[in-house]
C-alpha cells in the first residue's frame, strides 16, 4: 500500500511549480525578471529534489521536464491541421512596392492597407499545440503538411510554457491553440555551444540555425535539454475557442497567455513605414542577441488574409524582405556549361571554395551569358560571392583591383556540350538552348525530374545511377523506366541482386499516382507543382488533358498565354504523347479527382497508432487520403475507424470508450484493396 504523502509536500510541489511558472514568464514574456538566476536554479532544484522523493507528485506538466525525457527510437510524423506554408522571398524596395500593389488587386482596393512586420528570426519552425491549456504536441514543419513529432525536445526549452495562462478574464485559455514559432540559439548561446563540442573533441556546428535544428532532432531528449533553445512565438493553426480580427490581436493574445512574442514587431504600419522600419531592422542586426536574416510583412487583417488565400507553398498576404546576404571573396577556376531538362543551357563557375554563412561553396550559377558580359565575369577573377536569399550562390561583381592580366574571356559555346548540336537562342530571351530531343544531358535531367520526390517519387535513382543507365542506353526517356531488364541493372556499378529488386519494387509502387503529380513528373516548361494541381482539377481524364486547346488553357485562371503555349507545344509532339501511352501500357494508375470522390472511404475518418508492418503511417495515411477517407490525429465520436499497429498506447481504450471500429493493418489493406 503506497504511503501517504504529507498535505503540506504536496502543497510545497505545487507552490514551486506555479511560482517557477510565473517566473518563466516574467522572464521570457515580460522581458521583467523579478528574481535572480541563483534563486531561479535554487528553487528547481528543491523541485527535482521533491519529486524524485515522492515521484507519486510527478507531472508531465512539471517544469521540472525541462531537464529531458527518456530517449525514443525515432520520431513519429504529425499532421497539420492547417498547413505550415513557407514564404515568398523580396530582395529589394521594388519587391515590396510589387507586393503591395498585389495586396491591393487581390483585394480590388486602392485604400492604404495596414502591415505588421516582423524581425524575421534565423531558426527552426515548430507548431505547438495546446489543449485547454495544456501542451500536448509539438512538431516541426516538415514538409508544411506533416512534421515530426518533437514534443519531448520542445518540453525542454525553458520559454515553452507546459501549461498556458489567464492574466485577463477577456483572454479565456482556448479549447485548443495550436501555437507556430521559431526555434533558436543565440549568438551568446551558441558560442558557449561550439566551445563545449570543442572541448569534447567533438564537431562545431556551422551557425546557430544549424545548432537549432541539430538541437530539436535528438533522439535523447536530455541532450536537447543541455543546448541552451529558446522561442519565440510568431501566429497560429487552428484555435478552438476564441478568434481575433488582426494577426496583431493574434500575436497579442498568445503573449497574454505565457508565450513569448518578439518585442521587435512593429504593428499595423502603412508600407512607407515599412520600408523605414526595414531600415532600421538591417541597422540593429549586427546588435541583436540572435541572428536576423530579414523582415517578415503581413497584412494585418484576417479578413483580407482570408480574402488574398495562399499559393501551393506560401500565402499571398505575406512576404520575407531579406538583407542582403552574406558575401565572401574567392576565385574563378573555371566556367562550365550544364543543360537542364528543358534544353537551357546555363553557364556555371567552379570556385576556390569557400565558407559563406556557415555553407561551404564551390560553385555558383552565372545565369546566362549577358550576366557573365554585364558583369564581365572572367575565368581566373577574384569575385565577391553571396548565397541569394542566403541559399543559392551567385557572383556579385568582380574584384577588378586584383587583377593579374592571365584572366580568361569566357564564350558560350556554339554547340552543346553533350550531344554537339548546334545550341539556338531565342529572340525574347537571354538564354541558349538545345533543341535535340535526344541529348543524353536532357535526357538525364528529365529523368532526375520525373523520379523526383515530388513527382513519381521512385527511391533509388540517384543522379550516378541515371548517368550510367543513360550513358549504357538502358534509359532513352523516363518512359523506359517501366520496360526496364532487371538482368541489366544487375550489372552496373554498386548494383547487385538486392539493390536491383528493390529499385524495381519502388517503380512498381510508384506507378498508382495522382493526375497533378503526373502532369508535374512530365516536366513541362513552366508547369510547376501548383499549376500542374489546378490543370488536374479541371482536366478529369488525361485524354482531356492531351487534347486540351490553346484557348482554352490561357483562359483558365492561374495558367495564362505563356503556360498555355508551352503546354500546347508539349502536347503537340508525337513522341510526348508515345511517352504518355507507353507509360499508361506499363501499368501506371492514374487517380482522377472525379473518381477518387465516390469511393466507400470517402468521408471516413481514420486515427492511425503504433507501427505498421508494411508500409508507415504516412505511406498508408496517403492511400486512405487518395481513396477519399480523412485522417485524424486524435480519437473522438467522430472516428471510423481505429488503425491499430504494434504498441498503439492508450488511443486503443480511448476507441473502446466511444465505441470506434478497431481494425489492425490486414483489415486496413483489405479495406484499400476494396
């Protein structure tokens, strides 16, 4: 019979876990500490003490979590209520003038519209997710869809509130909030970091973004506790419970319940002040505690968010101003030329590498050959270089001055350099091309497209891969994928029995895809993710699709005359379409929006739990989604059905109790197949 824990223990546990609370977030939130660090650390450590006395007081809501949890053995995937979109990138004042007259025709005004904006922190996106008031998940953005499950890591960081707070009565805590932030070490912070690693004799982490995310995918939450994260709160998902009209009301309602806000934002400004308040921003982030790689603007309003909606992968109500990026100086080796899937034929320097915002760089694009003229860019050159947008290097200008007199005009060659046919320019553009149709480097880049995580998504063809099954002529399109011999492939370099099976199997499981991914995999000129979507969902049979008329795309809204002539002339050519039905003859299943709607899934609600054997929870949430049925990370009346794995935890009872249909993996592929 367990003992009777003393009224007055129980009472002192509770008193230090709210005072501790309450210090939190006069610290973190308020920025007004009102107690020193010793004190802080004297009273958590009397609460570790208490609770390893008497661990009947645990609590998952306990600061004292913050010290790490028992390590996992990998991380589950989490679902986003409302995606986790990435944002559109402007680089100069012009941009934002761009942007604002967008805002302006999205919403059919000419009226001043109001912005908030916002130090644009260097870190880690995370969504947080409260339920009355308690933390109960945490994940990172992955792919704006799903994100991985680090709800033990996030417990660590000591600006994470486990338990939100009512400062206000008009503030009432939220049935549910799902809370995004930024996840980052400071400057000060991550110094202190690379100086431990140095004295373990372990490896320095290149910047503290890098640190961040290094930090927040530890399997062993008590290592993540060690590496001083910190937060910041910039909007939300879903709430349940309460709404605001500004995403400044937002930003405001999530500081008064305990989570912190940066105290930089500058609300509901007119876009003159912006570009002052960008100015100014750019001028403190040398002084700045954290790294800042620009300014995030949002229109204020919610009801003109709503109104302007998003794209396939930002929204079009806000925009990163970014600084200017980080520039290095190093030398031209030389200049090459690679031909991409469409033909274009870009010039490329390989450079003296060099290190440039914690990326080692040795290659930068040159664009076309009037950049490499304005620029008078030469083999040789010492030049400045920056990773635009703090990604993708770029040569800013010659270091004329250093000079030596042995520096090489470059030409763009006349033929290409893979297949020797003469190159062609276009009138209305910059850039050369090649129009052989049977260039192998062509061929390759189509091919590398079309197996593309975001296209057929075939595992095991690597860009190696591809060379030697173009370069053998086993591959003359991506249509020969589906005809392949297996014998062959056993053959080739780092490809034996087992590597070939596999690689056949994921070609074979490939071959069910949804029409939008299927126009993408075709690599259209200037048909991306987005367009390829919105042609699916006009276009319900790929027949349709292929004899689809020029006046009838341009006038489809988000298509246009320029799309609409590329695909037109894509269409037109016989060996395209033979690709297409060679491909439909291999076996490939197409899944039509039309069709997928009236199948015996479709509005059923699915909780998946515990491991599957045969395919992930995130490949079989994929075929109940593709076959109509809906996912759901949490059991509730309105659950079908239960999917239960190896070790599903407590969902199995939550299920029983609201008499829910539990079914194991076998029922679930029997239920697919039907």
């Amino acid at each position: 019979m367990p003992d009777i824990i003393n009224p007055d223990i129980a009472k002192k546990v509770e008193n230090l876990r709210s005072e501790i609370q309450r210090h939190n977030y006069r610290y973190y939130v308020m920025d007004d500490p009102q107690i020193s660090d010793a004190q802080y650390d004297k009273m958590m450590q009397e609460l570790i003490e208490l609770e390893a006395k008497y661990p009947e007081l645990s609590s998952p809501d306990s600061p004292t979590m913050k010290v790490g949890a028992a390590p996992v053995k990998k991380f589950e995937q989490i679902k986003h209520s409302v995606k986790m979109l990435s944002l559109d990138n402007a680089f100069s004042d012009s941009d934002i003038l761009n942007f604002d007259r967008r805002v302006k025709e999205g919403l059919m005004t000419d009226e001043q519209i109001l912005y908030t904006a916002e130090p644009k922190m260097d870190g880690v996106a995370v969504e947080l997710v409260y339920k009355e008031g308690r933390l109960v998940s945490a994940s990172t953005r992955g792919d704006g869809e799903t994100g991985e499950d680090i709800t033990s890591n996030v417990k660590t960081i000591r600006s994470v509130p486990m338990l939100l707070q009512q400062n206000k009565k008009e503030h009432i805590i939220p049935a549910r909030l799902e809370a995004r932030g930024e996840v980052i070490i400071s400057k000060e912070g991550f110094k202190r970091l690379n100086e431990d690693m140095l004295s373990q004799g372990l490896a320095l982490f290149a910047n503290p973004r890098n640190a961040a995310a290094g930090s927040l995918r530890q399997l062993d939450s008590k290592v993540t506790a060690k590496r001083p994260l910190e937060i910041y709160f910039y909007g939300v998902g879903e709430v349940e419970g309460i709404s605001c009209k500004s995403h400044w009301d937002w930003l405001y309602v999530l500081k008064e319940l305990g989570l912190r806000i940066n105290p930089h934002i500058k609300p509901k400004i007119n876009i003159d002040a912006v570009y002052k308040y960008y100015k100014e921003l750019e001028q403190m982030r040398s002084i700045l505690p954290y790294d800042i790689d620009g300014m995030v603007v949002k229109v204020d309003s919610v009801q003109f968010q709503n109104q302007l909606g998003t794209k396939a992968r930002s929204p079009r109500w806000a925009v990163a101003y970014k600084f200017k990026a980080i520039q290095e100086t190093t030398k031209i080796l030389d200049i090459l030329v690679q031909v991409g899937r469409t033909g274009a034929v870009t010039p490329v320097a390989c450079l003296e590498s060099v290190n440039i915002g914690g990326v080692n760089v040795s290659r930068a694009t040159l664009h076309n050959e009037d950049e490499i003229v304005k620029k008078d860019i030469r083999i040789g050159d010492t030049v400045l270089v920056q990773r635009a947008g703090d990604v993708i290097p770029e040569i800013v200008k010659v270091i004329d001055s250093a000079r030596t007199g042995s520096e090489i005009i470059f030409c763009m060659p006349q033929n290409c350099p893979s297949c020797n046919s003469q190159l062609v320019r276009d009138e209305k553009e910059a850039s050369v091309r090649c129009l052989n149709d049977t260039c192998p480097a062509k061929i390759k880049a189509q091919i590398e497209h079309f197996v593309s995580k975001r296209a057929f998504d075939i595992d095991g063809l690597g860009e190696k891969l591809i060379d030697q099954l173009v370069e053998k002529n086993y591959l003359a399109s991506y249509a020969d994928l589906f005809y392949m011999d297996k014998a062959k492939l056993e053959g080739l370099e780092r490809m034996g029995l087992k590597s070939a099976e596999n690689l056949f199997e994921a070609i074979d499981k490939s071959k069910n895809i949804s029409f939008a991914r299927f126009i993408y995999a075709l690599g259209i000129r200037h048909v991306g993710e987005h367009i390829a979507e919105i042609l699916a969902s006009k276009y319900t049979e790929y027949e349709k699709f292929c004899g689809a008329e020029y006046d009838d795309l341009k006038n489809i809204k988000g298509v246009g005359p320029v799309v609409a002539k590329s695909i037109v002339d894509f269409l037109g050519l016989e060996d395209n379409l033979d690709k297409i039905k060679r491909m439909l003859g291999a076996g490939v299943n197409i899944r039509y929006e039309e069709n997928r709607k009236n199948t015996t899934l479709d509005g059923k609600v699915f909780v998946l739990t515990g491991t599957l054997e045969t395919m992930t929870r995130s490949e079989a949430a994929i075929k109940i989604k593709s076959l109509g049925g809906k996912i759901s990370e949490s059991v509730s009346k309105k659950t079908d059905y239960l999917v239960a794995g190896k070790s599903p935890g407590s969902k199995i009872e939550k299920a029983k109790a609201a008499n829910v249909k539990i079914i194991d993996e076998n029922s679930l592929k029997i239920l697919l197949e039907s």
